[in-house]
C-alpha cells in the first residue's frame, strides 16, 4: 500500500479558499474593520516582510475572536456543501480516485481549517491533516489552536499521524513553497501538477 498526500488550497482547488472562506463566515462590519488595521501587515505580506502564518493568525483573531462556534460550524457546512464543489481540479479528483482505487492511503494535509474540510474529505472518504480554531464557551478564542498546519508542520504531523516506513511509495502532492516540507517526505513529489525529482 502508497500513501498519498495531497495539499489544498491550489492543489486540489483551482485558487486559495481561505478569502473566500473568511468572507463567508466573517460579518461584513468585521470585514471591513479588518481590512483597515490589515493593510499595513498585507503590504508587508507582499513585499516579503511579515510572514504568511503572522497574517494568518492576525485575520483570525481579527475576524474570529467570540465569535460563536455554533455559526462557525453552520458556516463551515454550507461552505463545503455550498462552495467547495465548484472549485475542485477534475484532473486532480480524478488522481485523488486513482490512488484510492489502487488501496492507497489518501490524505489531505492543508494549512485550512477542519471547520470546512472535514467535511468535504468524509464526503470523499479522505484522511485530513489540517489547521483548528481554539474555542471555549461556546466562542472562538481568535487564536488556532496548536500551530497552523503549514511548511513544517505539514510533514511533522504526517509522520506522527503515519509510520512512513510502513508504505511502499509516499506521494505528495503541492503548489507553493509552503509544501516543500511536504514533498520532501515523499518518494514521488508533485508540484504544480508536475512530477520532479
């Protein structure tokens, strides 16, 4: 039996969910607050000053802290149901059934929430490594809860989560530099729907 690993956002996924996501299940009047105290910190995004996992902590706690866990939930749902299906690379569904038909273990391990994913990968009987809110009392706390599944981390909780040794091949599968960890686990490495070396 392979394992096989499969980034979200832009792997499986035709673009980054995680906007579309946070204009989902964010009020529109924190929206447009957070937009204003993150500017300085998204120009610095782009200009290659602060770091992806600062300005994704930032617009969580920006965009989520009380806010009910209840209604994260429900968004979560309608999101996946809702959101997700029009979004998804027919050739990348169609390899994600090839390695399931051949026995495989398939995973997704993704910087996303589990809110959303969980959901979409029961649908599509897939394993889920990925990034969680903190909640206490029925609200979001703002912060994730652990660190956010990104670059190292990927490959960490792969290898807590399966013994690598156990499988014949490991692929992976990814788009940006924030899987890199990832492919380096892996004996057969996919980037940008290319196999290399």
């Amino acid at each position: 039996m392979n394992l096989a690993l499969f980034d979200f956002d832009g792997t499986i996924t035709t673009r980054e969910m995680l906007p579309d996501f946070l204009h989902y299940s964010i009020p529109k009047r924190r929206l447009q607050i957070g937009k204003l105290a993150l500017a300085p910190l998204i120009a610095g995004y782009k200009m290659g000053l602060v770091s992806g996992s600062l300005l994704r902590a930032t617009i969580v706690w920006l965009g989520y802290a009380r806010a009910s866990v209840d209604d994260y939930a429900r968004k979560g749902q309608s999101f996946a149901t809702e959101m997700l299906p029009g979004v998804l690379r027919p050739e990348v569904m169609e390899r994600i059934r090839w390695h399931q038909l051949q026995g495989d273990q398939v995973a997704v391990v993704s910087g996303a929430f589990d809110i959303y994913l969980s959901h979409w990968c029961r649908q599509h009987g897939l394993d889920l490594i990925c990034s969680s809110l903190e909640h206490r009392n029925g609200r979001l706390t703002g912060r994730y809860l652990g660190k956010q599944c990104v670059r190292t981390e990927k490959s960490r909780r792969v290898r807590e989560r399966y013994d690598l040794a156990q499988y014949a091949e490991v692929y992976a599968y990814g788009d940006t530099v924030e899987d890199e960890e990832l492919l380096a686990i892996a004996h057969r490495k996919f980037y940008q729907g290319k196999e290399r070396p």
